[in-house]
C-alpha cells in the first residue's frame, strides 16, 4: 500500500469516527433524563469525545501523509482545502469543548463536519501538480490560518445553531421556525448532493459532448449525470442517454448547474420521505435532544468563538493574503473575487461584534448571525470557487 | 457647560450616567434599572451631550455605532456586487466599445446593464470611495468621541463604589461570611487575587480587584491600525510613492525599465516548464493538458552611470544577474520586477535566398531581423534587395494596400525589389508566409524562404510601492489591537466589608463572563464569600430571550 493509499484509509477511519462519535454525543445528551443517570450521561460523553479525538488523530495522520506524499501542504484543490476545512472545525471544537465541556455542541458540531468531509470526497482526489502561483510557502501559511480562521467561526454557528433548535418552538408558527427548518432543510441538501453524486457514480453514468464556449471556442465535457441542461450549442456523442431538455446561455456551466438540479431533487426527496416517515418536521425532531442546554452558555459560546476566530481569519485570509499576493503579483490587493469575499466575511464578523456590542444584539439574534456568518464562509468556499471565475476558481 | 453634582458630592461633567467617584446611578433610568448599563463605564461622551451646530450634528452622525455598522453593511454589499460579473481589469479587452460589447454579449441584457451603471468599476467609482471614506471617518469620530473620556475614567477609578452602583452589577453577592474570622476576609479576598493576578487596591474597608485593563484599549488600537492602513492607501494617488508599469522585453534585448530613470533591464533566457504528470481528473474536468510548473525570465539589470546620456544604452554597470520567477521577484531599489506572462516562439529573423527560378542558382542570402529590417540588403556590388515595404502582422489588402494589424512580428509579409546583374532595374515581390505576388508579371528570381529563427518574449511588471511600509505598520497595530481586545478581558471586582462584617460583592467584565465566574468560585472557596448570584441570568429567564435591550458588554 502507497503513502497516498494509507493517507485515504486515515481520512476513512476519521469520517467514521466521526460518525459513531455523533450517535455517542447523541446518547450523552439524551440519556441525561432524571432517572439518575447523570453519571451514565458522563460516560458517554467522555467516549463521545474520545472516539472524537481519534478520528482527529486519523485525520490529522490524513493530512501529514498526504502532505509528505504530494511535497506540498495538501490544501491545493477543492477536495484538499475542503476536507482540511473538516479537520479544522473538528480541531476548534475541540478546543472549545476543554474550554466549556460542553457535550451538546457535538451533536451539532460532528454532523457539520461530517457533511464537509462528505461534499469534499465528491470531488477527485487525485493530487494534482502546483501551477507556479502556489508554489510558495504561504501557500501554506495562507490557507492553514485562514481555513483555521473560518473554522473556529464556524463553531460560532455551531453554538448559534444549537441555540436556535433550543429556542425557537416547534409548535408555534413563527418566522424563526421557518427559517431554522430551512437551514435544516440545506443540510438535507447536501446529503442529496452526496447520495446523487454516489448513485450516477455507482451506475457509472456518462455522457460526453462538445459545446461552444463564451468565446467561441470548441470545447469537449463529461457529465457524470443524466443531462438535464444542455451547455451553448451542445452536440451530445454517447448513444443511449439523456437528451438535455433546455439548452443554457454560453456563461452558465449547464454541468454544474444540471450536478445542482440533481442534488436538489435528491435532497428534496430524502426530505419528503423523512417528513412522511417521521411525520414531524426536523426541528420538533432535534428541539426535545437539546432540552438540557444552557442558552447563556451557548450565546457565550458562540461570542466567545467569533472573538478566538476573528483575529485569526484577519491574519490568515487578509493580512498573509496580502503579503503573499504583493509577492506574487505584485499587488496586495486585486479585488479578486475570492479576495473580496474574504473582505465582505471580515466585514461582516466586524458587524457582528459591533451589533454585540452597543446593540446588545445578543442570544436569538447573535446567533442567527453566527449562522449567516457561516453561510457567507460556505458561500466563498463553494460558489466563489466553483461559480465566480477568478484567480482562486479550481473548477 | 452644566454639571451634574452627585450625592457624594462629585462633580461630573453633563451627560455623565454614572457618577465618575462613586459609580452612583445619575439617570432616572439608571436608578430604576435592575443591572447598570455598563458600556464605556458611564461616561459623558460628546456625541450624546452636544447636539447644537452643525459641527456637533455631523460629529454624532460619524460617532454612532449605528450608523457605523449600517455603514459597514453598505461597503459589504457594494462590495459583493462587484463580484457578479468580472471587473473590468479582468477582462482582456481594450477600447470603451469592446468593453460594452463585451458585457452584452458575454452576459446578454444583464451584463449590459451592469456596464452601464458602472458596476462593471465599481471598486474605483466615486461613490464606492466616498462610502470607503465614510466608513473611515466613522471608525476616526467613534474612537475619539468613546476612547478618550473612557481612557480618563478608566485612570480615575475609585476603590470604593456606592450602594447603588454595587447592587446594581450584572453578578452580586452579599451576606456574612460562610466559615472564619469576618476581620480576616478582605485580607483573604487580596491574597486570592493577587493570586489570579489581579491588581487589587484597598482603601478602607472597600477593595478593588482589576484584571486585563489594557483589553478595553483593544478596540481603538485597531481602529488606529485600520486608519493608518487606509491612510497609506491614499498615499498611493500621490506622485512619487507608487509605480506600476510593465514592459514587453524579447530574449537578447536590453530595454530601459519604465518608471525607473537610469536603469535598463537585459532578457538572457525566457524558460518555461511544464509538469509531466499523468493528467489528472481535474485537469480533465477543466480541460487543461498539461499544467505549467515554472516560469522564468533570467535578467540582468544594468544601471547607467552616472555622466552617461539620459536614454542612451551604453556605459552599463551590472548590478543584478537574476532569475525572476513567480513567487521570486527581482527586488533592487525598492523597485520589484514580477513574472506576468510570456509570449513564445516570436518570429526574430527570417531567411532568404535570392534564387534564378530556372535554374535555382543561389545568388546569396538575405537574413532580416524582423524587429529591426533595413531599408536594403547589398550582397555584392550589382546585387542587391531593397525593402519596399514590410507588414509585420500582414492581414490582407485594403485597396490593393498591404495592411497590418499589429506592430509584432506574427505574420510579416515584405514587398522585396530585386536588383541583379540581369534585371539591373530590380523586379517586385510581394512576399508574404505561404503566398507570392508578382505584380509586373513573371519574375526571373525569387526571394525563397530558408528559415526562421524564433525567440521568446516575456512580460514583466514594474512596481515601486512606497506605502508598503506604513501598509505594514497599520497591518500590525490593526492585529495586535484585534489580539489584544479579543484574547484579554477587563476584569473588575468590588468587595466592601459592612461595618457588621457581612461582605458586598459586585464583579463585571467586559466579556467572558465565564472566566470571571471561574476567578469568583475560586475567590468564594478561598475566602469563604457568600455565594454570587448572576442577575442577568435571573433577568433573561423571567422576561423571555431575545427581547431588545442594550449592551451590556463594553467597548
């Protein structure tokens, strides 16, 4: 077995552990009821958070592996950057759980990472050759502070999410209901992401055509699933599937587009059956899980996190940016969009603090925020790398 | 200016909520409210005291908190408007019209509009600045009008607080000790936090205990950091401190460096490599062969001396032999030399023979350097070519015209005159790559291509930054000011003994209220206080989260 085969076995162990970790912080928060058990309650959360650390140590194993295998800090495509982004919110987690000790953040925290690790095994992970701008080390300095940045961010909304299932009723019909089910509801998403990805890849789905591009030139794609959208002029060459229904304008990529319709039926689908199976909506599922919780611990936690993160996503993702930028090109500032995004995140944990702060937007709303927060981090790792061209797109 | 005159007999300034002395609630509100509003410890700030000339109504404006926020909202969303379509430095066109062209075409309707709005500049449009402006003379106006009264109220901190300012803290305690000799217990609490590295004062039977002050400075270091960031920006637009340039220079040339008077810069070599992978799925999926692994220009820069004439390539001293590469620029002078692009294989000279068609006999070889042709070349004393006419990038014929589109050598066409011993009055040939025209009927002799020689061209970019250094000095204040007030707290608790022995306790912090809940359980066991009670906690659970309420956390 290669170097490169033990290091995807490590990020296998990791995801699992992960994964029974989850059901572990499940039963320590569940089996706190009052007959007696608190002790047993300890138990399983201990067990919850060392099964946690291990599947850490595994990715970690991960990561250092891939790392001496490649030569370079493994954080240069999507599938890299992403699952390193995984390992991060485990590790700020984790940290924040020795601060705090507390079991709950878990149950919100593990699953999170866990649909990350999962988004990002959907993308190849071959190792791919470093163009001349990454070969530099701040490379590894760059991503490793910003992803740890945005990591520790996250685990704000972690806590703002745990927060919001505690405080928003499930029964009483309210705009904070329906806007927390719809977050839930984009976590489902992700898992249709994932299950459409596995099935046309199962099946071993293809379909090759040629297309023109936005300018005018000849170019050649692979779709790994049924073509829904058509790209600009598309001649389709494999015989016996899918003809594309809608032919799209030369600037919108119809593949990713037609990966996004799939997912979202998939999701919705998977959504559909949970409601009917379960017949309740996924909030009143999880609110009675998340009785227990303290709210005041959790909004300071969540505070807490942005203050640890803030100044570590400033240094990472603008301030070595800058310096790495005005070293390879000659400019510290290009108004990438990549770039820009990072600002507008900075931006807006600045607005965050000073809401905080003379607002006294605390509880409820901070933690909304915490949750936008994280959307806008998501949003820049995904459609400003895979959407918006520009100097940092992979894909 | 009115004075507000406290109980204690303080005089504060107007404006101010708690009494500077005492602590002492000045505000009908404040005596009514159950924890004191503890934001910049309830000083008189300008911006709420003053509100009569137009100075005053512009210096509230910048010094709320409010409008500073909704300002950073503002800049967040232009910002991220910029990012729909590419800005127009991303796109490779040149003139205004190609520009619009290419928006409608590329983005239809849409894109049309974007262009149109100038959404397609946004970062450079006047109304983006002014908004960048505003942000800063927010943070400016906020950070004087709060940082400098909170700065002298924190210096005049008294030990002993009043009643009122006491019961009135988030976490109180109050009662007779739980185990020991009551005499004992201030002396108990000063051991405890000094242990915990609080700096603790007595005066009396009152004690204060103060950790992390320097946090509350956190913020306005940052502020001071973001302004002299935002201050070297500007220092850009003036002459002098910023260049950027960039120059075309093929392999062999020397060329003077633009922007930088004196100095002339020699291509040796323009080297490209290529990684030898097996293509990877990525590179499938977007369609990239093979992915580049280096490019470099090897350079020497040359610098004129000092009595050489301005412009004029010769006298040349060495003063560097580089290799520049992404990632390595050529620094010298506070000028750095960056690797932009590259063109390859640029047709330098081309080869012919002059040749007798019947009988292909050479009557020799004319060699042309496609940057610099000469008007003619003698290869003996009745053989010649003159040069008629040369179209570096030939593009076809406009009115029976050669024409050109570009001043590169990609396709270079010649109009040659061909003077020998038999047609002493020369014969005329156009001459272009792959196409011969002869415009006075049949030639006897020919130009026939032999060969080219190809070069390779490189781009580099030119930059003198001379802000870099005060970008630097506000970039480092800006994040010792965000460490400072992120990862350190003020700390502060007030103990007074009662002349019966029962202790009062009243603790704040501006954040992590968990810690400071720490220093207490530890502070109570040791010296065996009465138990603290967290009113806010209290507060939340009897009126419901999440109603609006005031900050109770402190700049």
């Amino acid at each position: 077995m290669s170097l490169i085969d033990i290091s995807g076995n490590l990020l296998f162990v990791a995801f699992i552990a992960y994964l029974v970790g989850t059901f572990f912080f499940g039963g320590a928060i569940k089996s706190s009821k009052p007959d007696g058990a608190a002790k047993r309650a300890d138990k399983w959360g201990k067990l919850a958070i060392i099964i946690t650390i291990i599947g850490f140590i595994a990715h970690l194993s991960y990561f250092i592996t891939r790392w001496i295998y490649t030569g370079h800090a493994p954080v240069s495509n999507m599938f890299e950057f992403t699952t390193a982004f995984g390992m991060f919110i485990i590790a700020a987690f984790i940290l924040i759980y020795y601060m705090y000790r507390l079991t709950a953040l878990g149950l919100v925290a593990l699953p999170i990472a866990l649909l990350i690790i999962g988004y990002a095994a959907m993308f190849p992970n071959d190792v791919d050759p470093l163009v001349p701008s990454l070969q530099s080390y701040w490379l590894t300095i760059h991503v490793i502070t910003a992803a740890l940045g945005q990591s520790v961010l996250a685990i704000s909304a972690v806590a703002g999410l745990l927060y919001l299932l505690k405080d928003t009723d499930p029964n009483a019909k309210t705009k904070g209901r329906f806007w927390l089910e719809a977050v839930l509801y984009f976590m489902v998403l992700v898992i249709g992401f994932i299950l459409a990805t596995v099935t046309f890849r199962v099946i071993g789905y293809e379909a090759d055509f040629t297309y023109v591009d936005k300018e005018g030139m000849n170019q050649e794609i692979t779709y790994n699933m049924p073509a829904v959208f058509g790209m600009n002029e598309y001649v389709l060459l494999t015989d016996d599937v899918l003809e594309p229904f809608v032919e799209t304008a030369p600037v919108i990529n119809a593949q990713k587009l037609t990966t996004v319709f799939w997912s979202f039926i998939f999701g919705t689908i998977l959504y559909i059956l949970i409601r009917l199976i379960t017949r309740r909506s996924i909030l009143s599922m999880l609110h009675p899980l998340v009785k227990k919780v303290n709210l005041n611990l959790l909004d300071e936690i969540g505070y807490r996190s942005v203050l640890i993160g803030f100044p570590i996503f400033s240094l990472g993702a603008l301030v070595f940016a800058m310096i790495w930028a005005q070293e390879a090109w000659g400019r510290f500032w290009g108004w990438d969009p990549k770039e820009v995004w990072a600002l507008i995140t900075w931006l807006f944990y600045a607005a965050y603090l000073h809401l905080r702060l003379s607002k006294g937007w605390e509880g409820n709303k901070s933690a909304w925020l915490a949750c936008i927060g994280f959307a806008i981090i998501l949003f820049n790792l995904i459609v400003v790398n895979l959407v918006i061209a520009g100097l940092h797109s992979y894909a | 200016m009115g004075k507000i005159i406290c109980a204690c007999g303080h005089e504060n300034p107007e404006g101010t909520l708690l009494c500077e002395k005492c602590g002492q609630p000045l505000t009908e509100e404040g005596k009514k409210s159950k924890i004191l509003n503890m934001r910049y410890d309830g000083i008189a700030i300008r911006s709420k005291t003053r509100n009569k000339s137009i100075v005053d109504k512009i210096w509230n404006f910048f010094s709320s908190v409010k409008v500073g926020v909704t300002l950073i909202i503002i800049n967040l969303v232009a910002a991220s408007i910029g990012t729909i379509f590419p800005q127009e430095f991303y796109v490779s066109v040149s003139t205004e019209e190609q520009k619009a062209a290419y928006y409608e075409e590329t983005y239809g309707s849409l894109g049309k509009l974007y262009y149109e709005l100038g959404l397609s500049n946004v970062y450079s449009s006047w109304w983006f600045q002014i908004l960048v402006g505003m942000l800063a003379i927010s943070i400016i106006v906020a950070s004087i009008d709060r940082g400098l009264p909170l700065h002298r109220s924190l210096k005049n901190q008294r030990v002993k607080r009043h009643t009122s300012f006491m019961k009135r803290q988030r976490i109180v305690a109050e009662g007779p000790v739980t185990e020991g000799d009551p005499s004992k217990t201030l002396n108990l609490i000063e051991e405890k936090m000094k242990a915990l590295k609080y700096k603790v004062r007595r005066d009396g039977n009152a004690l204060l205990a103060e950790r992390g002050r320097f946090a509350r400075y956190g913020p306005y270091i940052n502020h001071v950091g973001l302004i002299i960031f935002l201050f070297g920006v500007m220092l850009r637009l003036v002459p002098g401190f910023y260049v950027d340039e960039s120059m075309w220079i093929r392999e062999g040339e020397t060329r003077a460096v633009p922007g930088m008077d004196g100095y002339f810069i020699e291509n040796e070599d323009f080297i490209l490599e290529m990684h030898d992978n097996e293509k990877t799925e990525n590179q499938e999926l977007q369609g990239v062969n093979v992915v580049a692994k280096n490019y470099q220009t090897d350079v020497k820069l040359y610098k004129q001396s000092e009595d050489a004439v301005p412009g004029q390539a010769d006298n040349l001293e060495l003063v560097e032999d580089y290799s520049i590469r992404v990632n390595h620029p050529l620094q010298h002078e506070g000028f750095s030399f960056y690797q932009m692009d590259f063109r390859l294989n640029e047709l330098k000279t081309m080869k012919f023979e002059l040749t007798k068609k019947e009988t292909g006999e050479s009557l020799g070889e004319v060699s042309i350097d496609l940057t610099n042709p000469q008007k003619e070349y003698v290869l003996n004393d009745q053989t010649k070519v003159e040069l008629l006419g040369f179209y570096p990038d030939f593009s076809g014929f406009e009115n029976g015209e050669p024409q050109t589109k570009t001043p590169d050598p990609n396709n270079p066409a010649f109009i040659f005159k061909m003077v020998t011993p038999e047609k002493p009055e020369g014969e005329v040939s156009f001459v272009a790559i792959q196409q011969t025209i002869e415009p006075n009927g049949d030639n006897t002799y020919k130009m026939e291509f032999q060969s080219v020689e190809m070069r390779d061209m490189s781009g580099l970019t030119v930059h003198k930054d001379s802000t870099i250094p005060i970008l630097a000095i506000g970039g480092v204040i800006f994040m010792l000011g965000v460490a400072i007030g992120s990862y350190w707290n003020h700390r502060r608790v007030w103990v007074e003994q009662l002349e019966d022995g029962t202790i009062r306790l009243a603790a704040h912090t501006n954040k992590n209220w968990f810690s400071i809940k720490k220093d207490l359980n530890a502070l109570s066991e040791f010296a065996h206080l009465p138990r603290y009670i967290d009113q806010g906690e209290e507060d939340k659970e009897a009126d419901g989260e999440g109603k609006e309420k005031e900050g109770d956390s402190t700049l």
